[in-house]
C-alpha cells in the first residue's frame, strides 16, 4: 500500500511540475506578445503619416499623398470666363488643346470644341435658365427617364435630398433645374475659371468597332505621368439629365466604327475648388455631329451634369 501511495504521489508531483511547466511557458510567450504589440505601437505612433495609394489610369498604385494632384491642378493660369466672348473661348479652347486629335478630321474638332465652348458658357452662367435653353435646344437628345442610364442616381439624389413634391419630379425640366440647383449649391458645379493655357486641354482620340475597345483605345500608349495627372484622384459621373437618341451601340451597328474623342478641361468653381471636366463623345454620321457617351468629374467635393 505504501508503494501505491508513493507512486500516486509521484505521479502527481510530476504531473504538477509538467502543468506548472506549462503555465510557465504559457506566460512567458504572453508576456513576449505583449512586449511586441506594445513596440509595435510605438513604431507605428513614431512613423510620419503615411499616403494613402491611388490607381493610376493603369491600376498602378501611386502612393504619392492626394493633395498633389490638387495643387498640380491648381498650378496654372486660370482665366475667368465671364470676360470671355464666345468666339474668344473656341479659340482658348482649340489653342489650349494637346494630345492626338490630328488623328480625327479638323473639322470634327472644330465641331467638338463648338460644344465645349457652349457647355461651358451656359454652365458658367450665373442662372440656371442659360445652361436648361442650351440642352433642350438640342435635338439629338432627350430627357432622361424611368428605366435610361443615369436615372437611378436622379431618383437617389431626389429620395435623400429632394423636396417630396412628386409633381416637380414628375415633370423631367422642373426636376433637372432642381438637380441643377442643387449640383450648383451643395457640389461647387457652377464654373467660373478654366485653365486655357497652351496644353492645358487634353485630348484622346480613338478608331473603335465595338463599345468595348472605347476606354482601352483611348489610353493606350499614354505617358504615366499625363495619365497620373488627368486621371488620378477621386471621380463620378456626372448626373444623366439628357439622353442621346441614338446611342453608341446603334451608330457601331450602323456604321462598322466611328470616331471616339475624349476631351479634359482644368476648371475652378465659385467655391474655390479645382476639377476636371471630362468628358467623351462618338461621331454619327446620322446627325453629322458627335453624341455624348459619358460625361464626369475628377475632384475632390465637387459635382458635374449632363
């Protein structure tokens, strides 16, 4: 009996020293995290602020910090568009214009920077009325509806910050003056300066056969620099007011291909802040004219409309 009991007993002495064996390691390998997060913390509370990666046009992260872009943006000439005559602002913009539109017809251009002069007239105007005359005279667009590209943002926008009237909404200029407005007060989208320097306008062009060659023909061969400058940074849509009557797929269908320019412009608002107005239109050969595909905005609290 009294080797049974020293045996239990033994086995339960080294059992006790393997279980304090354990909590021993058990402690020592908590106290060595510890030890480590705790330098790790003030590793990370000792690095200066790190910037936050943007893709550039390419999907190449550019840890360069975001308020670069803006302040590139900003270092320019800006003119002030309300001293600007009509024909004066065609030629700002034509002279102001670099990249590879000698590719497109000279009086395509021409006809493209006609458009951009009126947009950005009638944007610049300090009432709503000059921009709604300029799109409804358009006849190769129509109001955007129920079901269009573009309306689901309208309707997002009118749920959250719309009046409730449903007759306003209803009634698609009542409600595009409304957007406007509202674009014009909350989102800096009324412009008052532009950048118009020489090659302060940039211009891509492309040939395409289907819808899905438009945004890679456009930016192949571009230097990363001019795409990191033009395309980085924030960006949306612009909110669909309009539509144009014979979209892209219809004019390919009819056409084989059609020619493809994209033009960006440098503009500062009322409030201060420095944008891009981009936007990028396809030739029907029905209209003899260019249809707007997109149109959109690259800056930071800033709003844009079509």
């Amino acid at each position: 009996m009294a080797i049974r009991f020293h045996n239990t007993y033994s086995r339960n002495r080294n059992n006790t020293v393997k279980i304090s064996s354990v909590k021993s390691r058990v402690v020592l390998s908590a106290g060595c995290c510890l030890v480590i997060a705790v330098a790790a913390v003030i590793v990370i509370r000792a690095r200066p602020p790190q910037p936050a990666a943007v893709l550039s046009a390419v999907g190449v992260p550019d840890t360069r910090p975001i308020a670069w872009v803006e302040e590139a943006w900003a270092n320019g000439e800006f003119v002030a568009l309300e001293t600007l005559s009509t024909p004066e602002l065609r030629t700002r913009i034509r002279g102001a214009m670099f990249g590879d539109f000698e590719k497109i017809p000279s009086h395509k251009v021409d006809a493209l920077v006609t458009i951009l002069a009126a947009q950005l007239e009638a944007r610049a105007s300090p009432t709503v009325d000059a921009y709604l005359e300029l799109i409804k005279a358009d006849p190769t667009t129509r109001w955007t509806g129920k079901g269009d590209r573009g309306f689901h943002e309208v309707e997002y926008q009118w749920g959250y910050h719309g009046t409730g009237d449903q007759e306003l909404f209803a009634d698609p200029e009542r409600r595009a003056r409304w957007m406007i407005e509202h674009y014009r007060k909350h989102w800096h989208a009324l412009p008052v300066q532009a950048r118009l320097e020489p090659e302060n306008v940039y211009v891509r062009t492309a040939r395409i056969r289907t819808e899905e060659e438009l945004r890679p023909r456009l930016w192949d061969n571009t230097p990363k620099e001019i795409q990191q400058f033009w395309v980085q940074g924030p960006g949306g849509p612009a909110q669909c007011l309009r539509q144009p009557k014979r979209q892209l797929p219809q004019v390919l269908a009819q056409q084989g291909a059609t020619d493809i320019m994209e033009a960006n412009m440098l503009l500062r608002s009322d409030g201060g802040k420095v944008m891009i107005w981009m936007s990028i239109w396809y030739w029907d050969n029905a209209i003899n004219g260019w249809s707007l595909y997109l149109m959109g905005r690259r800056g930071w609290e800033s709003g844009i409309y079509y």
